[in-house]
C-alpha cells in the first residue's frame, strides 16, 4: 500500500478488539478536531470480510484496423472490508482490492518501481456516523463526486471500441484524494462531494453530486466538477441524467460535458437507454451513445455507439450476450473507424 503512511493507520486486533487511528492529513480540510479524537479508542466490535468477483468473456471484432477476430479474456478480484465502531459511536472501517494487473500504475512505472504484475488496487479508509455523514480517503481507485454519475445508463458502450485517448474525461480522483457522503437530509435525496489534491501544477480539483429518487420509480441525478490537473487546461464537468422505472420498462437518458479552457479539449457525451424485465432473472436493453471530442468539422464527427444486450441472473451467476456496433470510433469519418462487436459473457459473486 504505497504511501498509506502519509494518510492512515488503522488496526483491528480480533483479540482485543483495538481500533487505532491516525488521520493528520485531515487537518487540510479543516477536520483536525476530528483527527485528533480519533487518536486512540477501543473498538466495541470489529470483524473483517472479503468478496469476490470473477468472470470469463468471449468478444469477436469485426471491421476495422482492430479487426481482430475472437479472443478470450477473463477477470477476477478480492474486496477485503474491516471495521468496527468506536466508544465515541464513529464507525471507521478499511477496504482493500487484490485485483491482478489492475492497480492503476502504467508498465513503464510498474516496472522502475519493482510493482510489475502487482495485485493491488482500490484501497481507503472511510469514518462515519448518521449525525455527520462519512469521509473517505483515497489510496487508489477514486472516483470523483461528478465522475462517479458519469456512466451512461447504456453501459459505457465505447468502452469496448475506443482507445484510452478517444474515451471521456471527468472530474479527476486520485491518491490522497477525500470523498463525503452528507447526512440524510431529506427522504430520497444522497448528495456528495470530493476533492483531489494538486498534483504541484495547478490547483486542487473539486465535485459536487446529488442523486434524487423521492418520487417512486424516478432517479434525477446532478453533479459539477473541476479538473485542475492541467494548469494550461483546466476544464469543468457536468452531468445531468433521468432514470424512469414503470413496470418491467426502464427508460433512461444522460449528458455529460467536459468544457476545457482549450477548445480542442471539450468533450460532450449524450447517451440513451430502454431495458424490460422479462423474468426476476431476465432483461433486454438496448442503448445508444453519442460522443464527441474538440470543435466538430468535416474531418472531426461525432462518435456513435449502439447496442443490444440480453441478461439472465440466477444465484451468483449472471450470463449476457450483446451485439454492438461503433461508427467513426476514432472522430474520424474514416472507414475503418466502423466496427461490429459481439460479446458472451459469465460473471460470478461470491
């Protein structure tokens, strides 16, 4: 866990049912009485769990210069959550991802850093009681407040087209970063907020999201953000999206936008769902997306993404089976920007 001494300390011993926490840092966000409280105190309970994810996928590409035919590719990973509550009634509790190859540092970095192959991932430590809400920090795997409501409701169909320098960008998260979750205010209304440090080049980025679901069936969902990682580029972020439950029928729609102060940078993203619940176990959806990248001409269109998807759940298991297509992929209107995907898919929970 690279760099948790500069954040946290945190022990459980199942024994003695011990909690200590050092959280110093805090003091950067005006929370300094409340690390200092947390000093040391007995747990009155505290246990550890661990979940797990794990799936395997078949994907055949088709068209393109990533006309790359089928190819088998599989995921797993490990969630450990400890905690317990303390005498003052703060409930402080641990999360740690063991997932292979997936810990956020790219190969060049991997491998002067002897981290090549690593299985570590997402890790934070949050405290919270009804009264004020809980706060998170971040070692790795943050999501900001607004890049947290950013997913389409399509279900990220680029993600299986587009290469890193062609997706979306958000409000950033990052190692060090805080994340808060306010007190119930009202009956249906979850609002958050995060902030990013600086990264020494400009100033530190912020989020705000609220998420309304008090009218039965309806999700509204709203978040701002501000990417300052670019002291060159600094950009704002927007999210606005509408979920409508009726019956077996779901109908959703979303925009996001990425205004950057260099024109070059904006991003907007508009995507489009219907799913129906055929069975408990069973769905069909179907989604598109609309994504664009700089100021639209002749030669710089609009990325479009469409795609069909069939679920069933039983148990742990889920199986899916999606057809998808992407045109000008790449912003371009060349020809082998259009592709066809389809996928098979078992997940499992454990």
């Amino acid at each position: 866990m690279a760099n948790s001494d500069k954040y946290h300390l945190f022990i459980i011993n199942n024994n003695n049912k011990q909690g200590v926490i050092n959280m110093n840092n805090l003091k950067k966000v005006g929370l300094s009485a409340l690390a200092g409280s947390l000093a040391a105190f007995s747990a009155n309970a505290g246990e550890i769990s661990v979940a797990g994810s794990a799936g395997m996928y078949l994907e055949h590409i088709n068209g393109g210069a990533a006309n790359a035919g089928k190819s088998f590719s599989m995921d797993n990973q490990l969630t450990f959550t400890g905690g317990g509550e303390l005498d003052n009634g703060l409930n402080v509790s641990v999360s740690f991802v063991l997932d292979q190859g997936d810990n956020g540092v790219s190969a060049t970095s991997n491998a002067t850093t002897s981290l090549a192959g690593a299985p570590f991932d997402s890790h934070s430590v949050t405290v919270s009681s009804d009264s004020f809400g809980s706060i998170t920090m971040h070692g790795e795997g943050m999501s900001s407040a607004s890049g947290a409501l950013d997913g389409t409701p399509s279900g990220n169909i680029w993600d299986a087209f587009q290469a890193a320098a062609d997706e979306p960008e958000a409000a950033p998260g990052g190692a060090g970063g805080l994340s808060y979750a306010f007190p119930s205010m009202m009956d249906g209304l979850a609002l958050t907020a995060s902030y990013t440090p600086s990264n020494g080049n400009a100033d530190s980025s912020t989020a705000f999201g609220a998420v309304y679901t008090g009218v039965e069936g309806l999700t509204l969902t709203y978040a701002v953000g501000s990417d300052n990682n670019n002291a060159t580029s600094e950009a704002d972020h927007t999210v606005m999206a509408v979920k409508y439950a009726y019956g077996p029928i779901t109908v959703a729609a979303m925009e996001s936008e990425y205004d950057d102060a260099v024109a070059a940078g904006d991003q907007k993203t508009e995507a489009y769902s219907v799913a129906y619940t055929v069975s408990d176990g069973l769905s069909i959806s179907y989604g598109t997306e609309e994504l664009e990248f700089g100021v639209l001409s002749s030669t710089n269109v609009a990325a479009e993404f469409e795609r069909i998807k069939v679920s069933y759940t039983a148990g742990g298991m889920t199986l899916t089976a999606s057809s998808a297509t992407g045109d000008n992929v790449s912003y371009t209107t060349t020809a082998t920007e259009d592709r066809e995907v389809w996928a098979l898919g078992a997940s499992f929970a454990f």
